[in-house]
C-alpha cells in the first residue's frame, strides 16, 4: 500500500494507438519530462504491470496459445481488475501514472478486431475498473502497417496478437481513428477526454507533440521542466 501524501491527486495519462506507433517510447518520454518538471510518476503497461498481470500477459502474448475472442478478452479484464488498486494508490498518493495502452485497445482489439459485442465488453470493462476514467487519453497516429514493420521483438517473430491477419489490424487502426471523433467521445463518457497526436517524426518531435497535448489540458504542468531538445 502506497501511503496517501497530502496535495492533490495525481493524474492518469494512457498512450494509446494500433502496434508499434511509439506508445512505449513516448510513456519514457512523457514520464522523464514530469520528473524533470518534480511531478511523481510512474508507467504502467496493460496487460501487465502487476505479479499477475504479467503471468497474463504472458499467456496473451504467446504464439503458441489458442485462446478463444471471450477468453482473451477475460483475461485482459482480469490484468486491468487487478492493475486499478495499484493505480487507484498511485493516484491518491499524488502520482501521475503514465499508462502504456488501456481500456481504449479493448475498445479496438476484442470489440472492433474480434468483433465481440459492445455492450458486453464494455460492461465488462466497467465490472474491471469500477467506473474509473482517465483523465486523458492520447491516441498516437501512425500509418499501422509502418508500425507493424517497426517491431522487431528481438527475433522472435510475431506475437499471437500481431500474427492476426491484415484485416484485423487494419479495423483495429480504425477503430482509434474513430475514437477522434467527437459522435464517438460523446456516445463514450466512460472513456474520458481522448485527444489525437500526430506520431510521425523522430522521437524527440513527436515527444515535443505529446508534451504539447498535455500541456493543452494542463497549463502549468511542465512549467519548472526545461525543453526538450
Ligand atoms: N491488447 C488487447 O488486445 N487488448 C487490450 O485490452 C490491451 C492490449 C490492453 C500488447 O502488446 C498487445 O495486447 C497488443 C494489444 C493487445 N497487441 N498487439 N499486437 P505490447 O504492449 O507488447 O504491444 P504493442 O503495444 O502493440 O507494441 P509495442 O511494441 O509496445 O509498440 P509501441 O509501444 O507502440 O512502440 P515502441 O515500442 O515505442 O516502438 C516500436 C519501435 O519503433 C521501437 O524499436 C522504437 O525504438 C521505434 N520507434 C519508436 N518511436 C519512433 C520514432 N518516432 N521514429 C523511429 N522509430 C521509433
């Protein structure tokens, strides 16, 4: 148990977008420029994050697992269930946590990919994170199938989620470009605010688009921190 300091509560800021558009690398960005600028932080992967979560993960990820759309979509719930005390502590301790993915890519991987049903999954979703909302969302726009070439994984070949066919990844991709939309985000008030960010560029310049965004949302945030280069 994390214990509460006095101040406000921290925020919670998830980096979201199909594979390989640089949501990791931006997490380590956005999270260095909140230190630099003395705002606690600390990143979070979905699924994972947690002893759990990652057991989770591990099993979502392999290859050589067949797992059923329902079961899958199960198991990422149970990693987020069990991720929200921590995030929950992190918050009320008044640390910002800077979330690698969350309840959005169960939007567009097991709704828009799998084609499971909304109402259900997204109920579901409520069940796991108990009517939580971010405070802000960015969606990280890369043509998906440059991302999807971005990843090397070290050699191992694809994952069993990236091994899906083109047409999953290409609905999947749709699915962010359509949680832009401002019919989408108000027929969404669970998801909270969610805001596009052009990711093509170097690291640094999409860093600089990422901190901009933030900064749209909270003015003051980043004002102690010195530019980034
Ligand atoms: N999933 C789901 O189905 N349902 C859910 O509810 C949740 C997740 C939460 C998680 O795998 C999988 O789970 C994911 C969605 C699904 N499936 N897939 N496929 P993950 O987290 O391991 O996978 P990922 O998020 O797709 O991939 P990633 O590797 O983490 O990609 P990324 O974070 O967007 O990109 P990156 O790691 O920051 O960068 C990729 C490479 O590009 C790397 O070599 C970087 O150095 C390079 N890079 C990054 N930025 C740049 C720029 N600006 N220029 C050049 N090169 C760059």
């Amino acid at each position: 148990m994390i214990r509460p300091a006095a101040g406000h509560r921290g925020r919670m800021i998830v980096l979201e977008g199909a594979e390989g558009v640089g949501k990791t690398t931006q997490a380590g960005h956005l999270a260095a420029a909140l230190r630099e600028a003395d705002a606690p932080v600390v990143i979070v992967r979905e699924p994972g994050a947690t002893w759990l979560g990652e057991k989770i993960r591990g099993l979502l990820l392999d290859a050589r697992v067949d797992i059923e759309p329902p079961a899958e979509a199960f198991l990422f719930l149970a990693a987020r269930a069990q991720l929200m005390s921590d995030i929950r502590d992190h918050l009320e301790a008044g640390t910002t946590v800077v979330a690698d993915r969350f309840f959005l890519s169960t939007y567009a991987y097991q709704i828009a990919g799998r084609g499971l049903p909304a109402d259900l999954i997204q109920s579901a979703n409520q069940l796991a994170v108990g009517g939580f909302k971010p405070d802000l969302t960015l969606v990280l726009n890369f043509p998906v199938h440059e991302g999807l070439g971005r990843k090397g994984n070290g050699g191992r070949g694809p994952d069993r989620i990236e091994q899906a066919s083109a047409a999953f990844h290409e609905s999947v991709a749709a699915a962010f470009q359509e949680f832009l939309t401002p019919e989408w985000q108000r027929a969404h008030p669970e998801c909270g605010p969610v805001a596009g960010v052009d990711a093509t560029g170097t690291e640094a310049a999409v860093a600089r688009k990422v901190i901009a965004t933030v900064t749209e949302w909270w003015p003051s945030l980043f004002e102690s921190a010195p530019l980034l280069g």
